[in-house]
C-alpha cells in the first residue's frame, strides 16, 4: 500500500510515474515483490529530499530506482538467494516437437518471458545498462554517473548486454542452432569432454540451481564444465520443451511427478545461462506438461 497523499502535488507526480518505476525495477531484478519494494523505497527517498533541488523528478526517480536495484542485484551476487519464487509462476513450458524453423512464429507471445530468463544471466551493470538504455530510454551519460562510470563505458556494457539478448528480441531465436548447442551441450557432458564443453559454452556462462537448501549459482564456463554432470542427469529420460520460449528439458520421476527442468539461453551457438529447478516445492508451482 502506498503512503503517498492524493492532495500532495509531489506524491501526484509521483503517482504518476509509479507504473513506469515499477516496471523499470522488474526488468532489473524479475520479481514483482522486489520491484514493489524498490519503489516505495524511492519514496520514501524522496519524501526525505527537498524537491525545490529536483529539476528534473522522473529522471531523478530513474535514477534513484536504478540504483536501489543495482545495490539489490550487487547483493544477490554476493549472496546468491535469489528471488524466483515469484519469477517461476512466469514460466511457461510447453513440449517442443522440435518445430521447422519457419514455424519459430509460433512463440511470439513467449518472448517477453524469455527476455526475463536471459537478463538473469547478464552482470549487474550490464543489466542497468541494457534496461535504462535499450528499453527505457535512459541517456548513457546518467546510466554511467549511476554506475560510476564514463558515458562510453556505459555504451560498451550496453552493447554486450544487447549481444546476449539479441536471441529474444526476434520470434525465430529459438531454433536449430540453439537446438544443436544443447544437444552438443548434453552429449559432452554424458561423455565426460571437458573440451566439447568449453567450446559450447560462453566463457561467462551462468549457471542457476534451484535445489531445496536454495539457489546455487556457477559462474564461469571452467567452473560449469566442472560439473556439467549434474546438468547432463537432470536432463537424463528428459523430453525437449520451450521455457519462456527457451529450448529446455523437463523429466519426471517413475511415478509422473516432474522431477527437474532445465532452460538454456544460447547466443550466436554458445550457451551463455543454464537454469535448473530440481527442487520439488518449486516444481510443484509451475504449470508443467503431462509426462508422455
């Protein structure tokens, strides 16, 4: 609930701009609950501010809502507990049938979830930049002043985020390519090629387990090449699906309870995030197909 006062013209305008703070703070961090919390913070950051120095409030505001997300991200990474509960009931997974490349279309609607599981693997000040530029709009000048950094280093962090996600931004990212890296992916883990694996994976690849002691992230492509296995028998008996529009993998257990899923985010043939819920809690939130 807000603690805002309708008569007072500063909580108008900030009213005003609530729904674009609360948007931009959910592509920043993925969880609705966060981003609620960010900006009432922000609020309560400008109830303390004397908005006679403010010249510009909605930039102001952006700003003060990238940073609070930005120390959020920073945290998670120091400390990875990581907010998916209210992320997973955005998931969606259907079963691939391995569709032609022209029949891609198909996932359009997905794309916007995908862009979610992909910004999880970008670094905290790739993701501001990303986020402020390329979907808000934030000049680079202010992205780099709320990341203490110069305009042309704001760019560059942009520009590798934008690589990475380029997969989402158009229906026919997810196709043989992709398809091909997992398998290849998969196939070397099975083996035991430590090379094959380092050469699918991007060097920076990220890898998220959702387990029931917690979120474990790997960070690194040595480090998930290490323990690959774990990837290759969570996808063991497993069935191709589409996470968010991601190629993906869901197995079940002998009795038909689901027993992992996997999502793998591939940019130009690497795999550069890896996300695993083998927790059944979680699971058991998700709207999974029938075993088949």
């Amino acid at each position: 609930m807000s603690d805002t006062s309708p008569t007072d013209p500063v909580a108008e305008t900030f009213e005003a701009q609530r729904d674009r703070l609360r948007a931009v703070a959910h592509r920043m961090l993925g969880s609705h609950a966060d981003a609620e919390d960010v900006v009432q913070e922000a609020w309560l950051r400008l109830s303390r501010q004397d908005t006679a120095t403010i010249h510009n409030l909605a930039g102001w505001l952006t700003t003060v809502v990238g940073r609070i997300s930005l120390d959020v991200l920073r945290s998670r990474q120091a400390r990875p507990v990581a907010a998916y509960d209210d992320a997973l009931s955005d998931l969606v997974v259907t079963l691939d049938d391995n569709p032609a490349p022209e029949d891609d279309a198909v996932l359009a609607d997905s794309v916007g979830l995908a862009l979610l599981v992909v910004l999880e693997s970008l670094g905290p000040s790739e993701r501001l930049a990303f986020v402020l530029h390329d979907l808000f709009a934030v000049p680079f000048d202010e992205i780099g002043q709320i990341l203490g950094k110069s305009t042309a280093a704001a760019k560059m962090l942009a520009s590798r985020a934008r690589r990475k996600v380029q997969a989402t931004e158009r229906p026919t990212g997810v196709g043989r390519e992709q398809r091909d890296a997992v398998r290849a992916f998969l196939a070397a883990a099975r083996r035991g090629d430590f090379e094959e694996l380092l050469r699918v994976l991007d060097p920076e690849v990220k890898l998220t387990v959702d387990t029931p002691a917690g979120v474990v992230i790997t960070l690194g492509a040595t480090k998930v090449a290490a323990g690959a296995q774990l990837s290759a028998s969570a996808a063991a008996r497993g069935r191709a699906v589409l996470v968010n529009g991601l190629p993906g993998i869901i197995s079940w257990r002998e009795d038909g309870t689901p027993l992992s899923v996997l999502a793998f985010t591939v940019v130009d043939g690497r795999i550069t995030g890896i996300a695993i819920v083998i927790d059944p809690a979680k699971l058991a939130l998700l709207d999974l197909p029938d075993p088949v």
